[in-house]
C-alpha cells in the first residue's frame, strides 16, 4: 500500500516534523528532559524518535555525537550522513545496520541542536517496507525542526495543535480519543492547561460549555471560589466562549493563595471544543492574554500556525 501524499504535523518536546495522515503515535513516554515517541500506521509501527537534554552548562553538539558514535558501535563503512549539519542541527550523524547506503536494515540518526539545548534520535526497524523506509530517510529526518530556548513550543499530535507559551515546561498529558490534554509549569510556580475535546457538537449534548469549564480545572484541586459566574464573550480568533475568574484551594500542601483565570470556546467550523486555564500564586490574577493566545493556537492561529494538512 502506498504511503499517502497529504501529511499532517507532529511536534513533541521542542521537535517536530510531518507524517503521513495515516501515521499516528502509538506510545508516548517520558518527559521534558528525555523521552520516547514510537510512531506508526494501522499495520506496524514505523519510526522511533528519542530525545534528551544534555546536563551542564555548555552544549558540546560534537561531543554529543562523539559520544552516540561510540554507544552505537559505528565501523567504518557505516557511516550515512543523512541530513547534512545545518539550520537547527550543528552536527549530525548517521548509519544503516544493513549497509552503508541507508537501505536493507533500516536507519538511525541524530542530530544535536545547540540552540533548543536538544539532541533528537530517530530510528527504524530492520523489517521495514521500502516505501516507509524511504520517507523516513527523505522526509520525516529532512522535515525535522526545533523550538529554540525561551521561545513557545509547538505540540501537534491525532490533529490536534497546542503551543505552550515561552518558559513553560511540560508537566503531563492525558490523550485519549476525542478528549486530549496537556499541563505546563513555569519557574514563576505558574501552572497551565490546554484541553481540545471533540466532536464538539456531541460533547455539549452531554453537558453545557460552562459544565465543561467547570470540569476542566487541573488535577489536585480541592475547591475554587469564582468571582462571579462565568461570563460570554468574544475571545482571541474571534471565537464565542467563556471566561471565569477566582480564588482556589489545592488537594495538598502548601496551601497558598493562588488565582486562576479560566477559558472556554468552541469552533463550529472544526467541531471542537476549546479549554486554557492558569493559576499563579498571589493575590493578582493570572493574565488572561495568556489563556487567550493558547486558545487561539488550538484554533489554529498564533506562533507558527499552519495547514493542518497539506
């Protein structure tokens, strides 16, 4: 069966690249620092991506690669370059356990991009179709790209699009069919979540859009005091939606005074339901421009919007 031409995003962690429409993450495990994502389509899975931050406080991107040369076992004669060094990635290396010239035994590559403190690996099995083969090597290594340090990141995964805004670190997901979420903290003690549910229209048969608001609150808390009750109006994107505003009380210690600020919408014309929401310490409310502009992402504007497919 041939590999289908329309593709759609993928982006984890500070990576990202373009797949297939029929390729979808199997497993995805774990964290900001360091993790996994296996990918693949309805027969089998596909490709492998790990990444991991390197410690310290100087990113050596040749030493990196020194060091992932010698943990792989490279003889001469392996050697498959890939993607040349360039753009995000200062160094790059490349090999294929079945021969030198990338084909018969699948590939594997990295490549170490100083600028987002990130080194990306991806491989294949030995067993995989040419075809799959070939758009791995020519088109899922080629298409790679990184969010640079301190600027938003981009999470693209099942057609769904989030962008965390700059400074904020993954913290945890829940992604199950129709109802996905992400968690992100910040230094400041800042705490965010984006959640897409949809079809839209059958989630509101079951509940209202302020129920849905009101079940969205990140884990842990124990009771929130709302300022008053939530309020329609015209959100960023031009969306209708809701926003609420208060004080809540967390599950566990430390009990300190915090504030949120709440955010819901639905986009009629891609049938999903939208929800952002922040809590900070003090007494100051959280700034709502922030719930707004992730909002707008999962609608599809902000940072680095695009087609979904193409």
């Amino acid at each position: 069966m041939p590999v289908a031409d329309r593709t759609l995003p993928l982006a984890w962690a500070g990576w990202r690249t373009r797949v297939p429409d029929d390729w979808r993450p199997l497993r995805i495990g774990g964290r900001w620092s360091e993790g996994v994502m296996t990918v693949g389509d309805a027969e089998r899975s596909v490709v492998q991506v790990r990444w991991w931050r390197p410690r310290g406080r100087r990113f050596d991107a040749f030493r990196v690669l020194a060091r992932w040369r010698r943990r792989c076992g490279l003889r001469r004669g392996q050697e498959w370059l890939g993607r040349p060094p360039g753009g995000p990635f200062a160094a790059t290396a490349g090999y294929a356990p079945g021969g030198g010239s990338g084909g018969g035994g699948g590939v594997c590559w990295c490549g170490c991009a100083p600028a987002a403190g990130l080194v990306i690996e991806v491989r294949t099995g030995p067993d995989l179709p040419p075809a799959r083969l070939a758009w791995v090597r020519e088109r899922f290594v080629q298409g790679l790209d990184v969010s640079a340090a301190g600027q938003p990141c981009e999470w693209c995964v099942f057609g769904a699009r989030f962008v965390s805004p700059a400074g904020f670190v993954y913290r945890a997901s829940a992604l199950n069919l129709g109802d996905l979420s992400l968690e992100f903290a910040d230094p400041a003690g800042r705490r965010l979540r984006l959640r897409q549910v949809y079809p839209a229209d059958l989630a509101l048969a079951r509940r209202s859009l302020a129920d849905w608001l009101e079940d969205s609150r990140l884990r842990g808390t124990l009771r929130m005091v709302p300022d008053g009750p939530a309020e329609a109006r015209t959100l960023a994107a031009g969306l209708e939606g809701l926003t609420r505003s208060g004080r809540l009380r967390l599950a566990l210690p430390p009990l300190t005074r915090r504030r949120f600020a709440d955010v819901a919408a639905v986009q009629s014309r891609r049938n999903r339901l939208f929800y952002a929401g922040l809590d900070s310490r003090g007494r100051a409310s959280p700034d709502v421009a922030v719930v707004e502009t992730a909002l707008a992402a999962m609608a599809g504007g902000g940072p680095g919007a695009g087609a979904e497919e193409r």
